[in-house]
C-alpha cells in the first residue's frame, strides 16, 4: 500500500508541476497580449488561468486590472466580492472593490463600502492610509481627506497623518487646514521648522493662499509658542509687511535668546532687498542690544551703509536725473556728517580691518558725491592707497583719487595714478579698462589726440564694458576733428570745464566754436553741448531758444533730433508743461525717423499720454 | 467774361487743391515697413475710431489704405510705423492700379474691428501664447474666456477667439510623463478638475467636449476660430471623440474604451480625417497628424510656403496669406505641422514645406464661419520650451510668422463680398 501510494506521489509531482508551468506560460501570454493591446486575448487567457487557481492572487490582480481597464465593471466586481467572501480581513481588496464601484458609478456604495471598514478599523492606520490612497486614485481628495481625518481622531497620535492632510489640503486649496496640520508637526517636534518652511514656501508664492497663511498663523499667536515664529516672518517677507517681520523677528530673538543672529540675518536680507529703513532699524536694534555680538563690526558697517543708503533714496528725486550734465549741490548735509560719523567709528573701533577699509572708501565718496569736500574726499581715498594695497578697494580708490586730481589742475598725479591701476597685478580688466578710459580722456584734455585716440580704441574692441558707449563717443570726436587740432583743443578746454562743473565758462568756448562753420561737425557739437550746459544751469529759456535754433538749421544739422529730444526733456521735467513736451517728441518722431531718440520719445510720449487722462 | 473766368479759375484752383491735399495714408507692409505687426494695431484702432481702411491685397506686401486723419498719422509715429501720406489722385492711382485685371490684386474693404477673445485658462501657466504677445504688441484689445464662458453662451458677443495650446481631449496637454510631479501641472489638474465640478461634469474630458462642440457651434454660425500649436489636432480630435472616453486612468480616472479608436467619428471634425491616436498616455502626443521633430531634419532647412491665391477669386486665403516673404522660418511646438493625407479634401492648405507631406497653415469653413489652423507655438523661437522666458516681440517687429496670426485677427473685418463665378 505504502509502496503504491509513494509511486503515485512521485508521479503526481512531476504532473502538478508541469500544469504549474503550463499555467504561468498563459499566464505570461495574457500579459503580453496587453502589452499589445490585444485586450479581448488577454482577458480571456487571463479568465482561463484564473478560473482554475481562483486563490492565485496573480492571477485573480490580473484579471481585476485588465476588467477595469475594458470597463467590465461588474465582472471585476463578481471576482472581488467571491475574494472577499474568502478573505473578508483583506482590507485592500475593498479599497479594489470601491474603486470599481466608483467607475461604474456607484459611488455611494464606495464611500458605504468604506465607512464600513472604517467604523471597524479602529486604530490600524493601514486601513486609513490604504483607503485614502484607493480614493486619491481616483481623485476624490475630499473623501481622502475624510478618511485621514477619521484616522487622526481614532489614533492617539495625531500627527501620524499630518504630512498627507497638510498636502491633500494644499491640493483643495485649503491652506488655513494645511497650516493647521503643519503646525502640530512643528509642535510635536520643533527640530522638523526646516522641512516645513520648504513644504510651506511654495504655497506662499501663491497670491490667494498668502492672506491666509498670514491670518492662520497670526491666530497662532506666535508672540506666545514662537515655534511658528519663523513660518510668519517669512510669510510676512512675501507679502513685503517688513515692519511686523521685523518686530516678530526681534521677539523671536530674544525670547530664544538667540544674541541676535536671527535679527542679523533679517537685517541683511532686508538689505539686499533694498529695504534700507528696515535694515537700517534691525542693525540699530542689534547695536543697541547686542554691542558685544562677535558680528558688531559688520553690525555697524551695515547699520551705516543702510543708512547712507537710505539718504540716496531720499536725495533720487532733487537730482535731476534727466539732465545730461548736473550742477552739484550739498543735499541733507547733516544726515550725510551723521553718515560720516557712523563710519569715522567703525574705523576708530576696527582699525586696520577690511571693514575699516570699506569705512574710508564711503566717507571718501560721500565727501566728494555729496558734501562737494573733494580735499577732504581724497584724503580717505589717499588712505586707502598708501596703506591698504591689498584690498578690493584700493584700484577704484586710485581711480577716484586721478578723478579728483584732475579736477585740481594735476595732470600728473591724474596720470600716475592710472598707471599704478594699470600696472597693479590684482586690479580687475573692468577696472583697468576704466583706467583706460580715464586716461585717454587725460590726454585728450591735454591736447595729446593720437595717444588718446589710441587707448580709446583699446577700451572701445572691450565691447561688454559699459565704458564702451562713453569711449565711442569720445572716439567718433576723435575721430571727425583730429585734423582740426587747434579747435578740437579748444572743445577739450570747454569739456574739461564741464568735467569740473564749471558751466558758464564752457559756454564762452563753445561759443566760438559753434561761429566756426567751416568745422561743421565741431560747430554743430559745441551748439548741442552748449544747450546741455545751459539745462545743468536751469537756464530753460535759453536752453530751449538754442534748441530751437539747431533744429530751424536747413543744412548739416548734426543733432537736430537730441535738440527736440532735450527741448521736450525741458518741459517735461524742468518747465512742467506736459502738453509741450509731447507736441515736441510727436515734432521729433515726424521730423527724424531714424533717431536714436525715437525709442525713448515713444516711451515718453505713451507715459505722459497716461498721465495726461 | 471775366466773372466766367473768374469762376473757371476759382474751379481749377479748387480741383488742384483736392488733387494736391492728402488725403489718405498709405501703410506700406513691403520690405519698407519698419513694424509689420503695430501696422496692424494701427488699422485696428482706425476701424475702432470709425475711419474707413481698405486692405490692398497683393500691394506692396498687403499695403493698408486708411483715410487720412491727424491721429492716425500721430499713431504711426509714436508705434514707428513707416507710412506714406498720398493726394486723392495718389490714392486714386493706386486703386485703380490695385482693382486693374491685369494684376493679381484686390482691395478689401475693412468694415468694423472685430471683437476678439482668446481662450486662456486663469492662472499662470509655463508657457505663453503667441496670439497674445502679438495683440499685446499691436494694441489689439481682446478679452479672455475660458470653460466657463464658453459653455454660458459667451461666444455671441465676439466675432473672433483664439485657442493656443490647449487640450481639448481633456489628457492636461500629455504632459504626464515629464511633468507630473510639476507644482504647475498638479495645480493645472485640481483647477480644471474643480471647474468640471463646478459646471456639473463628472470628468474634465466632459467638460472639454462640451466645450468644444460649442466652439463649433460658435463657427457654425458665423464666428471665426484660429487655433495654434496643440490647441489645433486636440480639438479636432475632441470633436472626433465627442461619443468615446478616449483618456487613460490617470488623466479622468478610469481607462480609455478600449475600441476608441475604430468609435472615432471623423465626420464631426473640422479639419482631419482618418487619424490614429497615441494610446499610450506618457507619449507626448496626441495622434499621429503632429509631425515628428525627427522627420523635420535640420533646424536649418526648416522652412515653409506661402501659397499664391488669386486675389480677385479667392480673396479669403489671400488675405490670410498676406505677407513681405513668402518663404517663412519654420518654428516646432507640442503640434508643429499637419501631414498633408490627414487633411480633409475641403480644406484649403495656405503654408506648407515643399515636396513633402508637412502643412504648416490651414484654412476651411464650417456653417457660415471659418476656422484657421497654424502648426507651432511661437513663430520667433524655434522650440519653445515649458518655462522658457516670453518672445520680446519689440525685437521682431518685421516677422513674417507673426504677421500670418495678425491677418487672421483683420480678416473678419472684411466686407464679405459675393463669390465671382
């Protein structure tokens, strides 16, 4: 008996293998007929191997998918159900059977299906998160939602699911939601702020979703658990209210008793978003509250820097910008001594520091640039030059200290002080391309043409230089009037005058220049050159009658189209009559179509036309 | 005697001053025109401000004739439009030379500014449109629609709308494959998932659908369509599939009719006939109409015609095919050309690459309206790509690819004239 039942075996064996085999061959033919396409194919080899190992969940997944997928809904649902019959504990077989329900339709008997698992779910979140991924399958974020939430008030920990909520509640566009469950991340685990502030950041870019940030936060009251602190400043960054991101920021600061790096870095940051008042006030803080900060010297270099920073944005509109050449005037000169002094003191604290050296360079600048004390202007250039070799600043600090020697009279410190900038080691091609310029200018100044033309001629092939369009300029001067010698020396005479601000005694050279017909391209210059210097000396009248004057020339007229372009600057800016201003730059479109000006003139023109209705 | 001589005097006088005062403006778009495309800015508003325009057809590149006005010459000067102020017998030669049956020239007269609404989804999106940038540029004003106004009826109140870019199958432009985890993608879906909702469709291919067959219905009765780039083949084969679920699990949640393809019906489209989709969903690709980069070759060569219709027969293609170069830089886009066999026989073929089966431009009617298609998305940039920066238009004032999106905005308001025969 025993021998006749072991040879049976053995040979049963070999026989339940090879339909083993045989099966997993249909089996792999049916997923190559989808593969193909051949739909109708592969469900039938599929219904064939299922129908004889229905257990087979391979087979039994298979055959559900390819159901779906030719919209058999009741089929799949038939095969699903006689699953769950056999294995009713399968929770993801009803998350499956949902889903087809849905397809088909039923959606109502989806969610039933599910809230019934649900309410015997208890605490096992595998059921939460396998039935709210079916119902994100399919789409219906609210129902995911519903579930996460169920989930959240049947567990005990009730972060487990917050991730996933703060995400779908994104997606719905319920950000106050979304905050909510970030803010019980950030409770439970404050070190998690990071990651948040990266899931958070992309919903602040969004316009309708940042009021909502803010008032959710602001309902947090950060001021009391200042974990959420750093979600609001940033928020309030983005929505450019600095002033209550600066006061949180200082709360923030001392409450975690940070000695002010928080309040540091907001200050550098307002500062490179040109928020100069701001900085400037999170730099006073710091000053006051932390002066013995390991950062206190750059504290106090940005804190003067932020101010003088902000003078420059009061002063924008006293400047003039539209005039081609500016008479200097000493504009808030306290608040500037005020400046002075902030940095005199970083230098008296920090001496023979980088910070120091920066101190100098801006009191060097403000001197020159705004109070008009160019001796004392190139004295703290002067410092930097002999006794800061190495630092960034020390090529532009020649530059600057050649500027002022050439408005003194001295041509030779000018010059040598270009040369040191042309032959130090460390100084940048912009900077010594500048020093190029410089010094072609120079020597144009002192009648020495060829050299000069020259050395323009080097700056002009550096193209991407912004000095370029100053160096053609000077080299299309060059150029047309060389071998007019004694008057091109003459119109250097009047623009040295201008160089150094001295208007009126230009107009006298210009003058006579302007009478030589003969040199019409020098004539014709010194006419415009001396309608730019009348504008720098608020002469509007007899700017405009020189502009009048060049554009009624019949013949050779050379800048008739800047005339126009100038004498409409005039009334727009200088004379305040809008409607003339624009019945000259319509006379300039008409009169020169091919102007450089046309550009601008349209731009004008459109802006005053808004203005005007 | 002298008071007949007097009066005969008086009489010259008068005949040579209306002779020698100007009396029109003429608006050159040949190789002389300094901005193409504000020149038709500048006819626009004319219409708009109740001057008469006529577009001479054929003359110097599709020259506009405008009468002469102050503001009009004011306009030109401030957009720099080149333009030529002509006498009345100026202008009287260059009709009859333009009306002459020797010349293969017509005039048009351009009635009122037609009133144009582009379809353009709310939000930001990761491309631009070209019909924009260039009503933008010209000053054209236009209004946008999208689902919603269509499907309330709001088509009535233009006589034109532009589709760019989108996908009327409702599969999200088949961006899956490269974006799908993309911020802009999944906001694009929720946005057009919440809409479908809204307006009371299970599914956004639902709602495109709708949206369609209302388009249709809008050309069908006198409306004008031009469509560009994908917005072209999507809607036709939206129109195609307006009985079949044609889109994968995860575009509307459950799977394509398997038969979908054989369930087409290419009677309801407007412009292709007999296409095969792209089943598979993470193809960028809708069927098989869009030309492939890989049959285009070399960026270099690409390059299309212009064809030449007979101004006085076939005044429509004229129109849309006026132009100062008849060989235009190609440019790709998610639908770049149309191959020629797909193309319904009733459609007329206005711009293709020679030789070949690739059409750039075509034009047909549908009830009483017209509908344009333009293969590619940004004249300008040959592949413009998801995020890339907007063409600065102010640097391509004279293009010719531009231009063929403009004539299409002028062209309804031409008077219709009655057919030769």
């Amino acid at each position: 008996m025993n021998i006749k039942f072991y040879i049976f075996f053995i040979l049963l064996i070999p026989t339940l293998l090879a339909q083993q085999a045989n099966l997993q061959n249909k089996f792999m033919l049916a997923q190559s007929y989808e593969q193909m396409g051949e739909l109708e194919r592969a469900t039938e080899v599929y219904e064939e191997v299922y129908k004889t190992q229905p257990e087979n969940y391979q087979f039994f997944f298979a055959l559900n998918r390819i159901y779906i997928q030719i919209k058999e809904y009741d089929k799949s649902i038939q095969i699903t159900e006689a699953r769950l019959k056999s294995q009713p504990n399968d929770y993801n077989l009803v998350g499956m059977l949902g889903v087809t329900l849905y397809l088909k339709g039923e959606e109502k008997k989806t969610y039933e299906l599910w809230d019934k698992l649900l309410e015997q779910a208890g605490g096992n979140q595998n059921v939460y998160r396998i039935l709210s991924n079916y119902a994100i399958e399919l789409r219906t974020f609210d129902k995911a939602i519903e579930i996460l939430v169920k989930g959240k008030n049947a567990s005990p920990n009730k972060t487990i699911y917050s991730y996933d909520l703060a995400n779908l509640y994104s997606l719905r566009m319920q950000y106050a939601e979304a905050i909510n469950e970030y803010c019980l991340l950030i409770d439970t685990d404050p070190n998690q702020i990071k990651q948040i502030e990266g899931r958070i950041y992309p919903l602040l870019a969004r316009p309708e979703a940042l009021p909502i940030i803010i008032e959710t936060l602001e309902k947090k009251n950060p001021h009391i658990n200042t974990n959420y602190a750093p979600l609001l400043i940033n928020a309030y960054l983005e929505n450019l209210s600095f002033e209550k991101a600066l006061n949180l920021n200082f709360e923030l600061d001392r409450k975690l008793n940070k000695n002010g790096t928080e309040v540091f870095s907001l200050a550098q940051r307002l500062y490179s978003l040109k928020e100069y008042s701001f900085a400037s006030t999170a730099f006073e803080y710091l000053l006051n509250n932390y002066p013995s900060s390991a950062y206190v010297s750059q504290i106090k270099l940005g804190f003067a820097k932020t101010f003088e920073a902000s003078l420059e944005e009061k002063i924008q509109s006293s400047l003039a910008l539209w005039k081609p050449y500016n008479m200097p005037k000493v504009l808030l000169k306290a608040d500037y001594e005020k400046s002075i002094d902030a940095y005199k003191e970083i230098i008296k604290s920090y001496p023979n520091s980088e910070v120091a050296v920066e101190a100098y360079y801006r009191i060097g600048v403000i001197y020159e640039k705004r109070l008009l004390q160019i001796d004392k202007a190139k004295e703290s250039y002067n410092f930097i030059a002999q006794n800061y070799k190495m630092s960034n600043l020390y090529s532009i600090s020649c530059e600057a200290i050649s500027r002022i020697a050439l408005l003194q009279n001295e041509m030779d410190i000018a010059k040598e002080y270009l040369d040191v900038i042309l032959a130090f080691p460390r100084s940048q091609p912009v900077e010594k391309n500048l020093a190029k310029f410089r010094k072609a200018e120079l020597l144009y100044f002192s009648g020495d043409f060829e050299e000069s033309r020259s050395l323009v001629n080097e700056v002009v092939s550096f193209f991407k230089d912004n000095i370029a369009n100053d160096a053609l300029e000077l080299s299309i001067l060059l150029n047309t009037s060389i071998n007019d010698s004694l008057l091109l020396t003459r119109f250097a005479v009047a623009e040295l005058f201008i160089f150094k601000k001295k208007f009126s005694d230009a107009i006298v050279i210009l003058e006579e220049i302007e009478t030589n017909e003969q040199a019409i391209f020098l004539s014709n210059y010194a006419s415009i050159t001396k309608m730019e210097c009348e504008i720098a000396l608020d002469n509007f009248p007899t700017a405009l009658k020189i502009g009048e004057k060049i554009v009624s020339k019949e013949n050779l007229n050379l800048f008739g189209d800047k005339a126009l372009f100038l004498s409409a600057q005039i009334y727009q800016f200088g004379i305040g009559s809008d409607k003339n201003a624009i019945e000259l730059y319509e006379q300039l479109l008409a009169k020169y179509p091919n102007s450089l000006y046309l550009d601008k003139a349209r731009e004008e023109i459109n802006h005053l036309r808004k203005k005007v209705s | 005697m002298n008071n007949r001589i007097f009066l005969f005097l008086l009489f010259v006088s008068f005949l040579t001053i209306q002779l020698v005062a100007q009396d029109k403006i003429l608006i050159p778009m040949d190789l002389r025109q300094t901005d193409h495309l504000k020149a038709y800015g500048i006819t626009f508003h004319a219409l708009e401000n109740g001057l008469k325009a006529d577009w001479l057809l054929n003359y110097r590149g599709g020259s506009f004739m405008i009468d002469y006005s102050n503001q009009v010459l004011s306009e030109c000067r401030i957009e720099g439009v080149f333009f030529q102020e002509l006498s009345a017998s100026q202008s009287a030669d260059i009709y009859s030379f333009v009306q002459s049956e020797d010349q293969n020239m017509e005039l048009m007269r351009l009635e009122k500014a037609p009133k144009v609404a582009v379809f353009v989804p709310p939000g930001f999106q990761p491309w631009d449109d070209a019909v924009t940038l260039a009503l933008e540029y010209s000053k054209i004003p236009y209004e946008k629609v999208f689902n919603e106004e269509i499907l309330r009826g709001d088509l009535e109140k233009y006589d034109w709308l532009h589709l760019h870019h989108e996908d009327f199958t409702g599969q999200y432009g088949k961006f899956y494959a490269s974006f799908s985890n993309a911020q802009w993608y999944i906001d694009q879906q929720i946005r057009y998932e919440n809409e479908a909702k809204k307006l009371g469709f299970k599914k956004v291919s639902e709602m495109m659908r709708a949206v369609s067959l209302t388009i249709k219905k809008f050309i069908g009765q006198g409306g004008f369509m031009f469509a560009m780039c994908s917005a072209t083949d999507s809607y036709d084969i939206a129109l195609a599939a307006h009985q079949v679920d044609i889109c994968d699990r995860m575009y509307d949640g459950d799977s394509p009719d398997p038969q979908a393809q054989s369930k087409l019906d290419y009677t309801n489209t407007l412009a292709f006939d007999k296409f095969n989709l792209e089943n598979n969903p993470f193809v960028y690709e809708y069927s098989d109409i869009d030309i492939q980069p890989t049959e285009i070759l070399n960026q270099e060569n690409d390059y299309f015609t212009l064809f030449e219709f007979s101004a006085k027969y076939d005044p429509v293609p004229t129109m849309l095919t006026q132009n100062h170069a008849n060989v235009i830089r190609g440019f790709m886009g998610q639908t770049t050309m149309f191959r020629k066999e797909l193309i319904k026989s009733s459609v007329i073929i206005m711009g293709e690459r020679q030789g070949i089966n690739q059409v750039k431009y075509i034009h047909g009617n549908f009830g009483r309206g017209t509908f344009t298609f333009y293969g590619g998305h940004d004249p300008e940039d040959y592949q413009h790509a998801v995020g890339d920066p907007p063409t600065e238009l102010t640097l391509y004032k004279n293009s010719p690819g531009y231009r063929l999106i403009l004539n299409n905005v002028l062209f309804p308001a031409a008077k219709k004239k009655k057919q030769k025969t």
